[in-house]
C-alpha cells in the first residue's frame, strides 16, 4: 500500500464556517478534520453525507466528497451509496432531530441492516436550525418556544434506541473532549458495519450548558462513567456493580474494586449495553460515556455484493439475449 | 365421427372464479398456449385487492380476460364472447359485460342454494329463464375432476382444488390449443409433489376429453395464426418489459443497476422480477419505506449507478422531497410510477391515469422532471431505456408513468436483436484542476457526474441553491433566478423525437390524442371507425415533459382534438394552458381500461355533432 501522507488541513475545505460563535459544532469539526489523515483512505474515497440542522452543514466545511441533503434522509441515500461503491468510505451527519424525529425510521433500518455507515450523531438536544424548539432528546417540561409550559413528550434514549434497533457498534462521546471523541472514532472505523457515535453537542444559543455538568471540573469526575474495555467501570465517586440480571450504581467506597463490573465493548448480549445506556437520565449525573457496545455482526452492503458475486461465479455473468428469449417463445417465419 | 370445426377470426374468453380458484394461472397459461399457436393476443388480469375475500362473495371474484386473433389486434376486448364462470359469485359479478348470444360454461357444482343466497341470487340463474339469451353449458366441474382423480391418493379438498385445469383442458379442447407447453409447465410447477403433478395433468386432460367425448359440446374452433412480422416471440407484461427494460438500459450503459423500492401494488412486480436477476449485477434493495427507496437510489446514483426507483401513487407522494432534491443535484435518477386508481389507497389493483399532474407539478419550488409514458406492454422495454439515456445524458430525475393495465396486461412481443439496442455508455468527470461541479455542457445544459472516489474532483452538493458553475451554496437572488432557469431549459431541451400523426387520407378534421395505456382502445377505435369510412387521426405522446417539438403545429392542424384519458382532464389541461388550444377531453375514472365502443362513441359524437 502507498503511504499516504495528509494532514488535517487537506481535510479542511474552503468554505467560511458558518456556526454560531461557541457552537460545540466547531470542536466536532476540528476533530474529524485532525483524525481524518489517520482515517488512511484516499481523500477521495470519502464520502460525508447529512441531513438538514446545523450540524448538517458539516459536509461543507470538509475536503472530501459530500453531500447536504434532506431533513431526515441522510442515512437512506448513504445506505444506497455504501451499499453499491463499498470501496468507499462513508459518514452520516446527523441531529437529534434530524435522525430521531423526522428519520427515525430511517436511522433504526440502516443500523438493523448494519450497513457500513459511520454515523456521528451530534445531540444538542434541541432544535437549533430552526431556532429553539424541544426534540426527541429534550427532558421532559423543557421550556421552548413551542412549549411555553413545558414540554410533555418522554425523550428517546439514542444509545438505548440504537441497542434495540440492533446496532453492532454504539458510542458516546462529547464534543469538547477531542481525545476521546477521536478514540472512539478510531474504533468506529475499524468496525465492520454501522457505527453509531451519540455526541453530547452545546448549542450557546437555545440550549446552552445542556453538557455543563460532564464538563464543569467540579462535577465531571463524578459524573462521567467512563467505560473502557477490560477496565471496571466508574467515575471518581461512583461505580456500577452487578444486580441479579442488570446492573447497579454504588458509591464507590461502598463495594470492593474488584465488585465493579469489567467492561465487554464485544458482550454478545445486548442487554449488557442496555442496561449501561439506561443510566444516562436527563439530570446528567452520572452519564457512561465510550463505547458501549462493539460486536462483530455480517455487514449488509459485502452480504449484498456477495449474493450477486456468488451467483456470477456460479453460473457466470447474465446475458442479455440469453434473458430476453428466456420462457415460453415461439418462431414466426 | 368427429365434432366439426368452425373458423374464427377472434375471440375474447374471460375466465372467472373466486380468488382462490387460479383463475390468473389459468389465464396465464390459456395465453402462453395460444401465444405458441402464433395469434396475436391481449390480456386484462383483473384481481381484487384482498388476498383472499371470503369465499363465494362478490368482492372474492377475480378475472383474467384474453383477447385472441387471427390478425393484429390492440385490445383485451370490450365484450367476452365466452365466460367460464367457476361459482354463482363469478357469473353475478362479470354477466353485465356480457352481449347476449355469448356463451357461458358454469361450474354446476357451485349452484347450491347457499352460495346462491350469498351472492343475493334468490333463484338459480340456471333454472329461472335469466340466462335464456345465452348459451349455457353447466358442467359439473368440481364433480368430474374428482371422479377423475378418484384413483389418487388425494384428500376431496385437494382434488377439487385441479378444477381449474378441467376448465382450461375444456377450453383447450374447444379452441384448439397445444397442450405440451402447459404440460411441462406443471411438471416444472409440481415436479416435487408428485401427486399434485399427477392430479394437475390429469384434471387437463379430463377437461380436454370431456370436450371431446360429451354431447354438451357440439363444435369446436379454430383461429389462425395472425400475420406478425418474421422473428422470435415471446409473451410480455409491461411490469417484466420495463424490468428487461432497465437490465438493458444497464447492460448498454455499463452503469450498476440499483433498484430502492418499497413493494406496493401494481408495481411490486418490477421489484420481484429484477430480484431475480443479480447475475447482471443488478441490485435490488427492498427500503424501509418510499422515502428510503428513493434516497438509496439517488446515493446510488451519486455514486454513479444507474438509480431507481418503482412504486405507485401513494408512494410517489412520499416521494416528492427527495426527487426535488435529484433535480438540485442534478443527478441521474428514474422514478417508476405504476399508476392505481387513486387517491389515497384509492382502488390499489385498477387502472387509472390521475398521478399525471403528480407526476408533473407535485413537488415544492419550480422542480421539473421529464416524464414519459409507454403506450403498450411491448412499450415498456424501449421505454425504460428512453428513461436511462435522457436521466444519464441530462443528469436529470426521468418519472416514467406506467399503469395498472398496461403493468398486468400482456401481449406478444418480438424479441429485438440485442445488437441493435442502443447505445447508452456515459461518461464522468475527469480528475482535472479547478474544477467546476456546476459547470454546464453548453448543448445538454448537464452539469459533471463527478463520482467519489475520482480523485482531485472532491466537492459538495446538496439541496441548498447552489453558486452557478462553482456549486457553493448561494443565496444570491439573481443566481437562484438563474440556476430555476437553467434546470427548467435544461429539462424543456431534452431531444425527443417528433410527434407521428396517422392520417392516411391527410385531411381529417379530428384528431384522437392519447397518452399512456389507452393506446389500445384508442388504435382500436380509430381502425373501427375507418373501416366504417370514418375519417379521423391518430396519434400518441409518449413524451409528456417535455412535450415533442412539432405538438403545437399538429394541435393547430386538427380543428377537433379529442384526448381520452382515464382521469378528470389532466393531459387536456396541460395542452389547454401550453398550447391556448380547446381540447375535448374524454374522461373516466372507474378504474378499468376504456373499451373500444366507448371510445369509437365518444369520437362519432365529436365527427358528427
Ligand atoms: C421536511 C422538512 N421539515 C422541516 C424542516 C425544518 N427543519 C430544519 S432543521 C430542523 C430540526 C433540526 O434539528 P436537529 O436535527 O436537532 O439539528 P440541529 O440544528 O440542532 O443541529 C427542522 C425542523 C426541513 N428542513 N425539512
Ligand atoms: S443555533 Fe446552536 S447548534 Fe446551531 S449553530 Fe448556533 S449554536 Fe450551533
Ligand atoms: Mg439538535
């Protein structure tokens, strides 16, 4: 293989970044920029596709190929991208509103299917493009502008919808901790199938501090349950222990260390990572974060391919005229 | 001593039953074995959209209606000159399309006074004088086919269930048809149950000798082979000719053929059809919904496959957004709409020509699509690749409107020789310096099929207006102005070939203008009315957006313009408003084809009023 050697401006395109001032949305960017070169696929191969949102406007603001396309839809036409070119390498940008309202549907098919999409969810838990309303992810009795008293709806978990929805791999990270955000997309590339990164994303505008308490240095150590693989799982006051068939959260002095449950990215059993995402609430004070779960499961796209090259192979490439005087025909002289 | 033989020129048989009873297979093959004897032929399958209604009611009875000849013939025909009627559901539904005289074979068996009164029959139509115009031969059909597989090992259930082939040995016998190719047809159908095979053969043959033997049928008929140009036949649908269509169009592109579909009624059929054929790398992906099938076609597209998509009208309305967005992206794309009576789930197994306007104007913004529309089922093949060669010259979203008849209906169709098929190899951008992803081909007005992976090309498109020839995004007013320009010249010169008008004579006052499906009832019409010294014109578009260049100058020509089609007017009003000409639009809405004599009816009033 050649070396390729790029760096993150060759990732970097030159459209004006247009965020607000702060937008956790810009620290997203730089990352994926800087991890890119590492990324080790021709700048050409990459593919990043989104839907509409702020965050949607990610594709733009790097040098690859991509595209901005429609509230929603950004997994169906990557699905159908990844599926038919799989030399490339294809990301999905999304919002929480943009793939757990109006795609939601979509999100949960493409994981099931377990096509080769690396999707970054960027979670602001607001609506931020068309300024301030609640969504899927908003706690319940937000104050918006479209629920002056609050809203009602009870939020989607993303971490627990994408377990139930099949998901082979499933992340958390944060968008100010560049460190870890690359780590974990550094193992979501190297999975095999659909990736999703679930990124706690600040909007300064409409839901400012959403994040505060992962990231304030008075709180963040004892909230932020960080799962590593083959490490107990903890915070700095707190750890998770087994109860019967689910898990439990314990004062940290109030179990031995070696109680604590060692983490299993590859537990076959999904309802290990479940019961991990159950305890991100909307109080954020103790939220895992990492990966929850990684298993190795048949990617869609090479199953497809192969049910074509396995056909070929068997009784060789179709033939036009072959088909078209297949069946019943008759001569007329 | 044998029975004589009458010679016919035509006939059209309509085959009904429960839905249950297979009575499509029988058509199905009725039609294979007359296609081999060289008549030329037309069906009209007609199913409801229950799986399984009740048995013995109305809304349970399903049809298959074939049309055959000793000449060319357009249509599956008005009228049935004989109805096999398998229950008193089949012959209550169907004896209104009867002409009287006609002649009508009943399972005998069926005629019980209960599935009599669930019909709402309060006689025997058989006994009470209703049916004295016709001829009625009342067989015990479920009685004989189980006399005759009394020797199998078979439940009386599972005996029964070979009626239908008693009835198309009957048919068989009494019109003449080979019986070999049925034969093998169910040996390939049944050569795993034995003794379903052995039932099935023998229930045919039965049938067959019953016609022969009995007294009940006193004549039997012939129909010659019609004239048909030389060449290798076969029969076609218009849902399997568009899927050879696009396996063509991808064969004589090089392109990758990528099918997003979401199944739904009557166009699920393109979906099964192309399933079956990855060995031409096709690839077919069965989405979550309309949305998704489209969105994967267009990625695909993206990637520089040649993209589809199939469905009918509830979900062309699901799909709307992102065929707008094909027409920003300016990408590659064909959207296949079978069309169903509508709207909402409408009539899901009828025909019906309403999703034009759809298929024209339904979408947000000045978002124009060529649309075309075949004329027959033999259309639909040459159509398809119409569809490709203008998607991948003018990088445009093509909706191609089939419907409900023509996807079901069938008719011969000579093979074209694979040499002759056109060429539609596409090429992408090139790596090259500074490059421009909006930059037009000055004749096609087509921007760059720049694929990913094409090194030094990388850029980004999206639904936002776009920067003329840069791609940036822009919200510049004079730009957006220009660039809704551009797309709709772009589409408005897409080359398509003028319209052809039959006139013979050169001087008819009135022209009969059709789009779609009712080709057929249409050119059956216009050859009636000339035999009876008629002087009408014909012609056809099959090219709707844009329309062909020498439309205005024919419309002009005629000082009446009948344009029949089965919806409220919506191919008159767009000729109304592009051309400020007066049309006399035809219209019916019942979710069934036009007939011949509605048609010739229709244009008599117009020639003579
Ligand atoms: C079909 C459609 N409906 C509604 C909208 C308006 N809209 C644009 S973005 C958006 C929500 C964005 O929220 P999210 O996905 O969370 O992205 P964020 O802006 O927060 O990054 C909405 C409702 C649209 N563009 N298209
Ligand atoms: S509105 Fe919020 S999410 Fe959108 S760009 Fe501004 S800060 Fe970022
Ligand atoms: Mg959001």
């Amino acid at each position: 293989m050649t070396e390729i050697t790029l760096t993150k401006k060759d990732f970097t395109s030159d459209q004006e970044v247009k965020w607000c001032p702060g937008c956790g949305d810009y620290s997203i960017l730089s990352t994926v920029q800087s991890y890119l070169p590492e990324l080790g696929v021709p700048r050409e191969n990459v593919v990043f596709i989104s839907g509409i949102g702020c965050s949607s406007r990610f594709p733009y603001y790097l040098n690859t190929y991509g595209m901005h396309s429609i509230h929603g839809r950004a997994p169906t036409i990557a699905s159908g991208l990844a599926i038919s070119r799989p030399d490339l390498s294809v990301f999905v940008i999304t919002g929480d509103g943009d793939s757990l309202s109006i795609g939601g549907n979509h999100l949960i098919h493409a994981l099931r299917r377990n096509v080769n999409l690396k999707i970054l969810l960027f979670n602001n838990r607001i609506y931020g493009l068309t300024k301030g309303q609640y969504s899927p992810t908003s706690e319940q009795g937000k104050v918006t502008k479209s629920t002056p008293l609050g809203s009602l709806d009870t939020p989607f978990n993303p971490i627990s919808l994408a377990i139930g929805a099949e998901a082979s791999f499933v992340a958390r990270s944060i968008d100010s901790d560049r460190k870890h955000l690359t780590e974990v997309l550094r193992a979501a590339s190297a999975h095999k199938g659909s990736a999703l990164i679930e990124i706690y994303q600040n909007c300064p505008i409409f839901n400012d501090g959403a994040f505060d308490s992962l990231k304030d240095n008075e709180t963040k150590e004892g909230a932020l349950l960080k799962m590593v693989h083959g490490e107990p799982i903890k915070s700095a006051t707190h750890g998770l222990v087994h109860a019967g068939s689910s898990l439990k959260l314990v004062e940290l002095g109030s179990v031995a260390e070696s109680d604590l449950v060692v983490h299993d990215v590859h537990n076959p059993d999904p309802s290990y990572a479940f019961a991990l995402s159950r305890f991100s609430n909307s109080k954020l004070d103790h939220v895992p974060v990492g990966i929850f779960r990684d298993v190795e499961r048949a990617e869609y796209g090479s199953q497809v391919n192969g049910q074509i090259s396995d056909i070929i192979a068997a009784q060789g490439a179709g033939d036009l005229k072959t088909l078209l005087t297949s069946g019943d025909t008759w001569t007329v002289a | 001593m044998a029975k004589p033989v009458v010679s016919l020129d035509q006939v059209t048989i309509r085959f009904a039953g429960d839905s249950g009873d297979g009575m499509q297979l029988t058509g199905d093959r009725f039609t294979m074995d007359t296609a081999s004897l060289g008549n030329d032929l037309s069906t009209l399958p007609n199913y409801p959209a229950e799986i399984r209604a009740p048995q013995g009611t109305l809304p349970g009875v399903s049809s298959f209606q074939l049309h055959f000849a000793d000449h060319m013939i357009k249509t599956p025909g008005d009228a049935p000159d004989i109805l096999v009627a398998m229950n008193p559901a089949a012959l209550k539904a169907n004896i209104k399309d009867l002409p009287r005289g006609a002649t009508i074979i009943v399972d005998l068996d069926e005629f019980s006074t209960r599935n009599l009164s669930k019909v709402g029959y309060e006689t025997n139509p058989l006994e009470d004088g209703t049916l004295d115009s016709y001829k009625v031969h009342a067989v015990g059909l479920t009685s004989l086919t189980v006399a005759a597989l009394s020797e199998l090992s078979l439940t009386r259930k599972e005996a029964e269930r070979s009626k239908n082939m008693f009835a198309l040995g009957l048919l068989s016998w009494m019109y003449h048809r080979p019986t070999e190719a049925t034969e093998n047809f169910l040996k390939a159908k049944f050569g795993k149950k034995p003794d379903i095979l052995a039932a099935n053969l023998l229930a045919y043959k039965t049938g067959w000798n019953y016609g022969e033997t009995t007294e009940d049928f006193a004549v039997s008929y012939e129909i010659a082979p019609a004239k048909m140009p030389a060449g290798v036949y076969r029969n076609i649908s218009g849902n399997v000719a568009l899927a050879y269509g696009l396996i063509a169009a991808s064969q004589q592109s090089g392109l990758k053929l990528f099918l997003g579909s979401y199944p739904i009624t009557p166009a699920s059929d393109i979906l099964h059809e192309l399933s079956k054929h990855k060995k031409f790398g096709v690839i077919t992906f069965q989405a979550e919904d309309e949305i998704a099938a489209i969105g994967a076609a267009l990625g695909a597209s993206y990637g520089g496959a040649l993209g589809i998509t199939t469905t009918s009208g509830p979900g062309l309305a699901l799909k709307s957004e992102t065929i707008g967005l094909g027409v920003m992206l300016e990408l590659p794309l064909i959207i296949i709409d079978v069309q169903r009576g509508g709207p909402s789930t409408g009539l899901p197994t009828k025909t019906e020509q309403a999703d034009l306007l759809q298929a024209m104007y339904g979408r947000n913004g000045e978002s124009p699509v060529v649309v075309l529309a075949p004329a027959t089922p033999n259309d639909c093949f040459e159509i398809a690749m119409e569809a490709a060669r203008i998607a991948t010259t003018y990088r445009v979203p093509v909706m191609l409107l089939s419907d409900g008849y023509i996807a079901n209906g069938s008719e011969p169709w000579k093979i074209p020789d694979v040499s002759t098929l056109p060429d539609l190899s596409v090429e992408f951008a090139k790596p090259q310096e500074d490059f421009l992803p909006y930059l037009r081909d000055t004749k096609t007005l087509a921007r760059p099929w720049a694929i990913p992976g094409t090194k030094g090309l990388e850029h980004r498109i999206g639904g936002v207006e776009k920067a003329d020839k840069t791609g940036a995004i822009s919200y510049d007013p004079v730009n957006h102005d220009l660039m809704v320009r551009a797309r709709a010249a772009k589409v408005a010169g897409v080359e398509v070939p003028d319209l052809v008008v039959d006139d013979p004579q050169g001087n008819a006052e009135v022209l009969l203008l059709g789009w779609g499906s009712t080709y057929g009832p249409i050119a059956a019409a216009v050859e009636s009315l000339r035999a009876n010294g008629e002087n009408i014109a014909q012609a056809h578009l099959r090219y709707i957006n844009p329309f062909p260049k020498n439309l205005g100058k024919v419309l002009e020509k005629y000082s009446k313009v009948i344009v029949p089609e089965m919806n409220l007017g919506q191919l008159s009003m767009l000729l109304r408003s592009q051309y400020l000409k007066d049309i006399i639009g035809y219209n019916m809405v019942r979710g069934l084809p036009f007939t011949t004599a509605e048609i010739m009816e229709a244009a008599m009033e117009v020639l003579h009023d």
